[in-house]
C-alpha cells in the first residue's frame, strides 16, 4: 500500500469553490486507459482515488511505469493545468481487494458518503440512487471486464448500492468521465 499524491504548491489560477464530493474506488484499469483516467479525474475535481486489485486485473500493471508517482504528478498536474485547479486528488494503491475493503474502506472514505457500484445487472437508475441529497459519493468502478460476483456482493455487503447504466458495458476511461459526469450533474442544486 502506498500514497501516490503529488504535492503541489502555489499558483494563481485556481478553482474557487467547492471540490465534487466525489471519491473514486477504481479497479486498476490497463496502464493505457490510466494515463487518460487520471487527468479526467483531475479535471472533474475528484478528491481521492484508491486504485484497487481485482480478480480480472491482470498483476503486472502494478508493475507499470504509469503507478510511478513522478509520472502519477504529471498526469494529475495535466488535468489540473486544463481545469485550471491546484488540488489534485489523493492517489492511493492497494493491491490486495479483500483486506481494503474490509479493513481500511471505512476509514479511507468515511461511513457516511453514498456509496455507489455502477454494475450491469442492476436495474435501479443512477437517478434513483440518491446522489441529489448526497454530500459526499464514492464511485466503485470495475476493471473492463468488470467485478466478479465475489467483488460486486462484497462491496454490496459494504453498503455500495448497484445501479445501472444502461445496456451498454463501458471501458474504463469512458466509465469514468461519464459517471463524474452524471454524478456532478444530479449533485448539482436546481437554478
């Protein structure tokens, strides 16, 4: 387990106001879609991202020179520079799934945020979710081929609420800006 946050200092062009209320549990994603799912986290204001093991997440991307944490800065600092921002996003990797979710996904997240698992079986609509009343939400986005029955109960046991997305299956890097996308949007109060 280790803390891939950049500390970044000082900048005059900065988003004031508030940060999305959005926590990212993500199953690690092939090193490609990563380097385009860490800018677009970024951007969209994410304030942490555990990057987690799975069963359909192949080991050897914990080996990727993308989880490098100079290399982590400067994808974050991409996305920051676009939505002209100075916070990155917490980053954290967790290779083992079962202990994180056990033992530390209560205290890395809090208890009181919605907790919310995009799966394809589901039937309730993101809208249906709650998310408008929601301070805070974490996301738990599967890896391509998505959770295992195993995974999905387990975070199911932890309080994620599955719900659809539709009957399309997304990859990762376009999962991820559409869900802080939707989520942004019905967190959003009413003009």
């Amino acid at each position: 387990a280790y803390d891939l946050t950049p500390r970044l200092v000082g900048s005059e062009m900065c988003i004031r106001g508030s940060r999305a209320g959005v926590d990212l549990l993500l199953a690690i994603p092939r090193p490609k879609a990563l380097k385009k799912v860490l800018p677009a986290v970024a951007s969209l204001g994410v304030d942490r991202v555990v990057l987690v093991n799975a069963a359909r997440v192949e080991k050897s991307y914990f080996d990727s020179k993308v989880l490098d944490g100079a290399f982590v800065r400067e994808l974050l600092i991409q996305g920051l520079e676009q939505a002209r921002d100075t916070r990155p996003p917490e980053v954290l990797v967790r290779e083992r799934f079962r202990p994180f979710v056990e033992d530390e996904l209560d205290a890395i997240f809090g208890t009181d945020a919605l907790r919310l698992l995009p799966h394809p079986p589901a039937r309730q609509p993101l809208q249906a979710a709650g998310v408008a009343e929601a301070r805070r939400v974490v996301l738990a986005i599967g890896p391509d081929g998505g959770w295992v029955p195993f995974e999905a109960e387990l975070l199911e046991a932890h309080g994620f609420q599955p719900f659809s997305l539709g009957p399309r299956i997304l990859r990762v890097e376009t999962a991820v800006p559409v869900l802080l996308g939707q989520v942004t949007l019905l967190k959003a109060p009413a003009p």
